[in-house]
C-alpha cells in the first residue's frame, strides 16, 4: 500500500524527477539505453498564443514533455503530482495532441499512465510510455527504407537558431512521408506567412543529406529546382538556402545565359522563374530554353505560388512542368480550393498539409487584423450638369460603379477625398501598402500622398507596379527594409498582392475592387507577418471587398470546386513578371472635376469588422452580441460588475479574463465609438452590452467622485487624489491600476520617501488610492 503522507508532501517537479523521467529512460527515451533518433523535450512551448493589444498574448502553458523518433512526433504527454488523479491532464494532452498532430497523448501522475491513440480513439491504461520504436512500429506498420534515411537526417537549424514550429516540421514530414510512398505531384497549402520557402528548404536539406534521387537508390545528390514568378520570390528562395555551400546554388538568369550562352549544369539547388524558361526570339517565337536539360535532369521541382501559373490548364508555363514530368513536383499555395484555383488542386490532388490563416492567428504566429469598412457618398457616380466633363464622353444616364471608376472614368477630387480620410486616421509613420485600380490611379495616389504628407523626405510615398522595372524593385526591398522608414507608403495595382516579405506593414488599403476570394487572402497577408510591437494591423476597405468575408469559404477547409470549364490557350509569348492579368489595363477615357465645392460634401461612414475568436470575421455588433453572452459567464448582475472594477486588483485580473476570451482593450476601445461613448470608460462599455445602463463620460464620474469621495479629505491626500482623478479623466482607466502609485509619487513627490512625509505610510496611500475609485463606479 502506499503511504499517502510522502505522496501529498511530493512536487510535481518531484515525481517528474524521480518517477515519470526514470520511467521513460528504461524505456530507452533517453539515458544509456536511449534508441538512436528518440528524443524528449520538456516544456516546450509549441505555440505563442493569439497576439494581443500591449505584446501580450494568451499562450497555453508549455507541454510537459513531447516525444519525438526520427523527426516525427510521437506522443505530447501532461504530467501532475502523484497525489493527484493520473488522469487530470488528460483534457490538455488531448488538445496539444490534436494540436500538432501526435498520433498518441499520454497523461501521468508518475503512478499510473492513460493513453490516447488520435487516430483510432481508443483509450487504455499502459504501465508506461512504450518505447520509442514500439511508437514508431504503430505509427508506420509498413517499412519503408526512404522514410528511415530522411529520418535519420535532422532539421538544419542554423546551430540552434532556428528550431521549425510544429506545423512546419509537420508539413516537411508529410512531403517526405509523400515521397517516400512514391507520389510524384505533392501540394501544400499554408497561409501566407507561415515559411513556406523555410519549410521548402528543410525538404530540399533532408534530400541533398540523404542523397535521395529518382533512381531510388542513395548513391548521389538530387539535382532540386526553385520556380518562381517573380524575381524577387525567387531571390529571396536563393537568400534562404544559404546553408548549402556556395558552389551547390545556381541562380539561373537571362544575364548569366547570355555570358555562358548556355544553361547552367553545375550545381545541386538551382533557382529561376518561369519567364526565363520561356523567351522569345527576334521573330516572336516561342524559344523553351528549358529543353537545354534532359526531362529526367531534376529530381525534385518546387512551384512557388503554384495557384498563379505552372498548374493552370492553359498556362504556357504548364509546359514546363510536362516536359519534366519524371521530376517529383511539389506545389506551394496559401490558397484553398476554391473554383478559381480547380486547375491547381487537379494537376496537384489534394493537400498534404494545411494550415490556415486562421490557425495562425489563434496559434501566434500570424498577426490578427481588422477591417474598417469606408462607405462614403460617392461609392458610384451619376452625371451631375453641375460638374466639369474635363475630356472624354459621358454617359449622362449612367451609374458608374467602383469597378468602372478609374478604369473609364477618373473623378481626382473623389480619390483625394479618400486619401485624406485614411491619412488622417492612420500614423503617417506607419508602413502601409495602397492597392490601386490601375497603374495610373497608383502615380496619382502616390502623388497626391506626398502632397499632402507631413514628412519631408519626397521618398515617403512611392509607386511600385510592372512599369516601375527595377527602380520599382528598390523601393520595394526598401520598403522590406524594417531598419529603414523611408519610403513609408506603396501605392500599388496587381503587383504587390504577393510575394511582398514585409514583416512591419501596419495598414492596407483597398482603393480598387478586389475579384475573388483568394486575391483577398493574398492581400490580407501582406500584413499577417509578426513584428516587435505589432499587435494587429488593419485594412482600410473602400471598395466592399470586405463582403468577401461573409463568404463561408473564408479560411475554411479546402471545398470540392466545380470543375471549370476549359479555356482555350493563350498565344505564346514572354510573359511579365508577376501574376498574368486577365486583359490589360484599361485606360480611363472619360475626367471629370466635380463642382466647386462638392468634394467637402463627400462623408464616409467607418465601420469596424473583427477577427473572432472561432476564427470569423464579425462586425461590431456582432462582436458585441458575442461579449454579451460572455459576460453572463463572468459576471452575475449590474453590483458585481462595479464591485469587480471598482478595486484596481480585481479590474486588472477581470481585464486577463476578458483578453483570454479575445477581448483585448484596443478592441473594448473600439466599443466606445459603437455605443457612442468615446469618452466613456471601459466599464461603461460592459455596462451598456450586459445590462443596458446608459454610458457616462470620464468627465461626470470624476465630477462625482470629487463632489462625494473627497468631501471629507483635506490637504494634501485631497490634493493627490485630484492629480489621479484628473489623469483619469484625461487618459482613462489604466491611470487607475495599483502599477501607477510609484508613478504619480514620482512626479509629485520625486519618490516615495517624499510621499511618505506628505502623505503617510504606502498602506495608508494605497488605501486612500483604491477607496475613492469605488466612488467612481458608485451607482
């Protein structure tokens, strides 16, 4: 029997120590009879948890231990004191298993341990955590010798620099795993970034390590090809295999052709983009500089951005990829199945691996965002006799739409009108890309922009488009640049809706109509990416392109898509760097001036939609109806509520409980101008949503507190409180956290030493300090 003092007395440092650790070491997990590939990690953070307003972020605690054999992971395994039930972290295990894809979960008290086998669902008490090998056997019953050798291989972490989040080392494992079966077209789907060149490098390492090739035999290095769009994609591909040696990598360009006058042969990993496969020749024919390689001279083709070209029926760039059909091709796309990308999903099948945008931004490692929403008066345009038909013919009876403005029509006072209302509400030293109509519309934007800027540098605003040709290249990897702040903003037509790597984008604008689904998620993504004190970024939405995300496709599970019907092929041709538009620009034929005056009648009516905490975008009052019905949980009438914020204690762990619920206070914030509040307090806003009171600016409670909670205080207690209660009304409720005494002692005093003279001992301020915010909230 055991005895039941000593159990109550142990840690759950103790019984990891001395029971669960011992346990997994003869099990050989670690220890002398450790089995070659097994390796245990403790506490390891496997995500960061959704970003929040001020850096902070609802991260899960670390998992306790999490079981790998040969890169893969077996087994995330929850411990707890052996005083306590073996399967009280049974709900925890589960959840990081399903989370990153363990096939087992396993929960302890060091006594006894409960298994979960994830595919299978069953459940059963074992004596402990099975060997390494035994896993492995359960998890892949059917040898394979390829899966063994890319096992072998670990990840090239740069020296412990780089370590691959689960998702990505998820996504290197089921290619491999792919390959290993012997499938020959591979697709991966990973919203935009997420590291899909960081994971397409990991798979290229672990074959050229290998020696994988397709004679299926490891007796030489494969021959890996990068195809790319965009120069820059491809350069930046070039950029992140830099731990291969220098003499491996061959950056394939027309330069280097025309200097060698021949392709180049001589390296492992070569990189380029389909145009320079694909030329023409002075008469206009299609030359395939391609051919100059043997069909089976590649093992392994990778297609960056695989939904924009090489897999669409009747792209040209289609051919390459047929003529080395003996390569195994691996597509990468930040885009689901959807009915515009059928062709890619056809020629790939199915996803290996997904992970969605929404799953980055629950998991930490995407940046959430919200939309606001810019309707205005003059979304379309009727022919009024009083406005100036500057040149062209206008169709008096006519309703101009958005997609028809700036491409027929262009109205200058219209766009300037716009621009004036997002620089007004944006910070101006804040990096934000514009996304134009046409690139025409992009220079008048850019140009009205550097009109109208406070900053004096005539590089803050700048154009990128097809037209701009290198020197549009420059401003770009400047705009990348996080070291630099100049040029600031991007004006942009089609160019800049992929492929921009920029972590610090802080603000979108959407000054054009956007077509599909999947070119919205491409734009949404150039702000998705992490940056040090970068807690969300936001779309300014002038055009509706936010009804997109009304659609239930948005982010959702890949979809069966109606099969499209086949298009006839282009006529060959070189084609422009970047996505092939569908026609070309239109040129705007008709301008027209509005009457004097008119452009201050225009009004716009902003509204906010957010990113919810199942992953939907919602709009404000949405958002409210759902913190409605959380506050039920949290708080049991109007008196609880004031008894929670009225002590500064309280308030500060009801604002943690609210935050983990994904109602952060730059979201409470945005509350205030829903219930037209905004110099109300956030206890106001809470109040309004759960119980309907009618909200009170700062101002009147203050006004309250002094003529009440001061009416018995004199000198100078009497003094300070004002100071605090005058802060508040001017900043809000975070003057009033407990944090903030050594700060108004501070200033006033010049420490606490000098408060304690003037006002007494720190208890006694402290109470002083709590006491008059209960008159605050007092009904």
């Amino acid at each position: 029997m055991i005895d039941e003092s000593p159990l109550s007395r142990e840690t759950e440092a103790d019984t990891r120590a001395m029971r669960i650790d011992p346990d997994l070491a003869a099990n050989g997990w670690e220890g002398p009879a450790k089995i070659d590939g097994a390796r245990v990690h403790r506490e390891e953070m496997l995500w960061p948890g959704r970003i929040m307003s001020g850096g902070q972020t609802n991260g899960p605690k670390p998992a306790d231990y999490v079981l790998r054999m040969n890169g893969h992971v077996m087994a995330v395994m929850e411990a707890k004191k052996a005083s306590l039930p073996y399967t009280d972290g049974r709900s925890q295990a589960y959840d990081y298993a399903n989370r990153i894809g363990a096939r087992f979960a396993y929960c302890t008290n060091g006594l006894r341990y409960h298994e979960i086998d994830m595919h299978t669902g069953a459940e059963q008490e074992v004596d402990a955590v099975p060997p390494p090998s035994e896993l492995w056997d359960r998890c892949y019953p059917t040898g394979n010798a390829w899966r063994d050798r890319f096992g072998q291989v670990p990840f090239e972490t740069d020296g412990g620099k780089w370590q691959p989040r689960y998702y990505q080392a998820g996504a290197v494992n089921a290619v491999l795993e792919a390959m290993a079966d012997g499938e020959k077209r591979i697709l991966l789907t990973l919203a935009t970034g997420t590291g899909k060149t960081s994971i397409a490098f990991q798979i290229a390492w672990k074959l050229f390590q290998s020696r994988w090739s397709l004679s299926g035999e490891p007796t030489r290095r494969p021959r890996i090809l990068f195809l790319a769009d965009r120069n820059i994609l491809a350069d930046q591909a070039y950029n992140s295999f830099s731990a291969f040696e220098p003499d491996a990598l061959s950056r394939i360009n027309p330069k280097e052709i025309s200097k060698k006058g021949k392709m180049p042969r001589n390296a492992s990993v070569f990189f380029t983009i389909f145009q320079t496969f694909m030329t023409e020749n002075k008469n206009g024919e299609e030359e395939f500089n391609f051919r100059e390689y043997e069909e089976d001279f590649f093992d392994f083709i990778i297609i960056d951005e695989c939904h924009r070209g090489g897999a669409k029926d009747e792209s040209t760039w289609r051919k390459i990829l047929e003529y080395f059909e003996p390569a195994v091709q691996l597509g990468l796309t930040a885009t689901p199945k959807r009915k515009v990308n059928a062709d890619t999903y056809s020629y790939f099948g199915e996803p290996v691996y997904t992970y969605a945008l929404r799953d980055g931004i629950e998991d930490g490692f995407l940046t959430p965002f919200k939309v606001r929403q810019m309707a205005s008066t003059i979304d379309t345009y009727v022919y009024d006799p009083d406005d100036e038909v500057v040149g062209g013919e206008i169709d008096p009876d006519h309703v101009y739409t958005e997609a028809e403005i700036n491409a027929k029509i262009v109205i200058p006072e219209r766009e300037q009108s716009r621009i004036h209302e997002f620089m007004d509400q944006i910070n101006p030293r804040q990096k934000t890309l514009v996304f134009c109509a046409t690139q025409n519309h992009a220079a008048a934007v850019r140009d009205y922009i550097n009109q109208i800027k406070d900053i004096d540098d005539p590089h803050y605003c700048e154009r990128v488009t097809a037209n701009d040709g290198a020197l549009g290249e420059q401003h770009l990897r400047e705009f990348q640049d996080n070291e630099r702040s100049i040029p600031t903003i991007l004006t942009t037509s089609q160019k800049l809706s992929t492929g921009v790597d920029a972590r610090n984008v802080r603000n979108i604008v959407l000054m054009r109509p956007v077509k599909s689904m999947i070119e919205f998620k491409q734009i949404v993504g150039r702000g998705t990416r992490t940056f040090e004190g970068k807690d969300f970024f936001t779309v300014f939405d002038f055009v509706k392109a936010y009804e997109h995300f009304n659609d239930p496709e948005w982010d959702g599970e890949p979809l069966p898509p109606d099969v499209p019907n086949p298009r006839p092929a282009p006529a060959g041709g070189s084609r422009p760097e970047g996505p092939p538009d569908p026609s070309p620009e239109p040129e705007a034929k008709i301008i027209v001036k509005l009457a004097d005056g008119k452009e201050r009648q225009i009004k716009y009516v902003a509204t906010t939609t957010y990113f919810s905490h199942d992953g939907k975008m919602i709009s404000g009052q949405e958002f409210m109806d759902q913190l409605f019905g959380d506050l039920g949980d949290l708080v049991r009438d109007e008196d609880h509520l004031r008894e929670i914020w009225s002590n500064p204690e309280t308030r500060v762990q009801f604002f943690k409980v609210l935050a983990d619920r994904g109602y952060d206070s730059d979201r409470l914030e945005d509350m205030k101008l829903l219930i037209d509040a905004p110099n109300s307090d956030v206890f106001d806003v809470l109040a309004y949503v759960r119980f309907t009171l009618q909200p009170l600016e700062r101002s009147e409670r203050v006004s309250k507190a002094k003529d009440v909670g001061l009416s018995e205080i004199e000198g100078e207690m009497r003094s300070f409180l004002e100071a605090v209660l005058n802060a508040y009304e001017i900043h809000g409720v975070d003057e009033l956290a407990l944090t903030k005494i050594t700060d108004f002692l501070r200033v006033r005093y010049g420490g606490t030493n000098g408060a304690k003279h003037a006002l007494g001992g720190i208890p006694q301020i402290k109470q002083a300090f709590t006491e008059i915010q209960a008159h605050l909230y007092a009904d």
